[in-house]
C-alpha cells in the first residue's frame, strides 16, 4: 500500500502526514507523538542513515567550497542541510518508535 510510510509502527493507524512526518525527526530525536496511541514516532533507521550520510557529504562540500574560496556554495549547501532530510522525510522511509526516552 502506497500510504503504508504514513502509518504509525505502534498501534498501525495511518495518523501521519507529509508534514507531520518531516517534523518528527530521526531516531535519535524524540519523534513526535501518535495521536492515537501517544508512543513517540520518529523517522527509521533507512531517514537516519540517510541523514547522517547526507549532512557529512554537505559538511564535507563546505569544508571543500571554504578551502577553495567557493564561498557562494556556502550558503545554499547550508540550506540543503536543513531543508533536504525534512523533504526526504515527508516522501520517503518508514516510520519507527523513537529510541530516545522522555527527559532529554
Ligand atoms: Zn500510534
């Protein structure tokens, strides 16, 4: 089922958005809690590793664009940083229940 992305990997209901989805952040995050059941959901470990690869490749091509005086692809691999993961995140990989407890 296509909307299968959306659905909460607790209770099964499909309580999540494209919106709701991009702001429930990675595993290591404190997600966003189901409306429905209220366990913490945040993005799976396919979003997370996507994540971690995407911002080292970004912080990798600043460090590469600053060294070579590209200053201009600066700011917009900074935007990617922010913006990319969030978009990936509404459109692509599972949901999961946050590995991260209350309190942090
Ligand atoms: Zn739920």
């Amino acid at each position: 089922m296509k909307d299968s992305i959306y659905k909460c990997p607790c209770c099964g209901e499909k309580t999540f958005t494209p919106l709701t989805k991009a702001l429930a952040g990675q595993l290591n995050s404190k997600g966003r809690p189901c409306p429905k059941c209220g366990e913490r959901i945040a993005n799976g470990k396919g979003a997370t590793i996507f994540n971690a690869v995407f911002c080292f490749a970004m912080f990798a091509f600043i460090v590469y664009a600053f060294l070579n005086t590209l200053d201009l692809w600066i700011i917009p691999a900074l935007l990617a940083i922010i913006f990319v993961p969030r978009i990936v995140n509404a459109f692509f990989f599972k949901l999961d229940v946050s590995q991260r407890k209350n309190g942090f």
